[in-house]
C-alpha cells in the first residue's frame, strides 16, 4: 500500500490560492491519486482524482509531477467555506476500498 | 436525487450493549462500505458489501458485523459495546466497483456514544 504524508494543518486567507502537497514515495505504476474534502460532522467529499500531469475541475486542480511521487491540490481563491480537513488517497484501480488508507488529512483553515 | 442517508443520526448506549446501525445508499449504487472515525485514529475501514455479500473486510473484531438487503440497504451492527467504539460512523455508496476509481459517496454519519 502507498504510504501518503501530508502536512497536519495550513493556514491562508479569503482570495488566496491555497496549495496542498501529498507525498507518495512508494506509488504504484497502476496506482491512482484521489482527494477528498470533509467538513465537520460530514462525510468525506470527493474532489478530484488524477494519474498524471493536470487534472482541472469546477472546484480544484491536481498536479502530479512525471515522478508521480508527490501531488499537489490547488484550491483556487479559497473561501470561508473551504475550511476542512483534506484528505489524500493513493490506490491501485480496482483494489478494494480496504486498499485505500485515509490518513490524518490535511486541516486547512480559511480566515477572514 | 436523494443522498445517502443513515439512520439514527444521534445514539447513545451503555457499555455491553448491542446497536444496529442502517444506511440507504444512493439510488442505483450497489456498493456499500462502512467506516469507523475517531480522533484518534482517523477514518477507518470497516468492511464493503455488493449484492448482498461481504467483499471487503477492514481490521475489526467480530463484533462488528454488517449485512446488505436485496435493495442495497445495509445495516451494521456492533455487539457487546466498548468505550472506544464511541465515534461516528460513515456509510458511503458506489455504482459497483471497488477501489479509487469508483468515487464513494459518503452519508452524513452516525455519532455513537458509549457511556
């Protein structure tokens, strides 16, 4: 299983980019990179998934270096609402939900 | 179209008592897993049933048993509770496949307290 370290909590403020890096030294060459968002007393909310270079959505962006060993979530112009925990997720296709390791997450806090 | 949605929202029981827990999965969705968070140790992986069979298995005690219907509702129960099961428990939903390409859609949670 690939292991995944993200920093514990980032602070930023209303308007900013916001960056968030994953660490994933051991990614498998069928691996794939998901991030999911969670707000207090929530489920886990799907962001975006990707295997490589860019992926763009409505609500992020992922980059994935040609190494694969590390992505990067950009939260373009953050907002109050964006405050919550994110959390990265590296997993073969196919592998089984018990394939998939949530970790401590990524706590971002948005101010004023 | 209608979330997953779990049931009872709040709960609170007494240590060595036993608690069922239900979820409806998203219209469709076959899959369901179930997952155990605490602040402690995080989001956790407790097991994933698809037409009515247990596909997947985290690393639980026997206490922690669940079950599918034929209408993808499930249910899970947890006998002979213990303090440090109190913690929320989330039931997510996906079409049929099993692994990081089948997004999960996630349930908003049943908070357990065991006093």
């Amino acid at each position: 299983l690939a292991k995944t370290t993200q920093p514990i909590s980032m602070d930023s403020y209303e308007g900013q980019e916001v960056n968030i890096t994953c660490s994933h030294n051991n990614i498998a060459t069928n691996d794939y990179i998901t991030w999911y968002q969670q707000f207090p007393s929530q489920g886990p909310r799907f962001i975006i998934q990707g295997y490589k270079t860019k992926v763009t959505n409505e609500v992020a962006s992922l980059f994935i270096p040609a190494d694969r060993k590390s992505s990067t979530l950009s939260l373009p112009r953050v907002s109050l609402s964006d405050t919550a925990v994110y959390y990265c997720l590296v997993g073969p296709v196919s592998g089984g939900y018990n394939k998939l390791i949530f970790g401590a997450g990524t706590r971002l806090a948005v101010h004023p | 179209k209608a979330g997953v949605t779990q049931t009872p929202r709040y709960l609170i029981k007494t240590r060595g008592q036993q608690v069922t827990l239900s979820c409806s999965p998203i219209s469709g969705h076959r899959s369901v897993s179930w997952y155990q968070q605490t602040p402690g140790q995080g989001l956790q992986f407790l097991f994933e049933y698809f037409s009515e069979t247990q596909r997947n298995k985290g690393n639980f005690p026997g206490r922690f048993s669940g079950r599918q219907f034929s209408n993808s509702r499930s249910e899970m129960n947890v006998s002979t509770l213990e303090l440090g099961d109190s913690a929320l428990y989330l039931c997510a939903s996906s079409l049929e496949a099993s692994g990081i390409q089948e997004t999960q859609y996630f349930g908003p949670g049943t908070r357990l307290l065991v006093l």
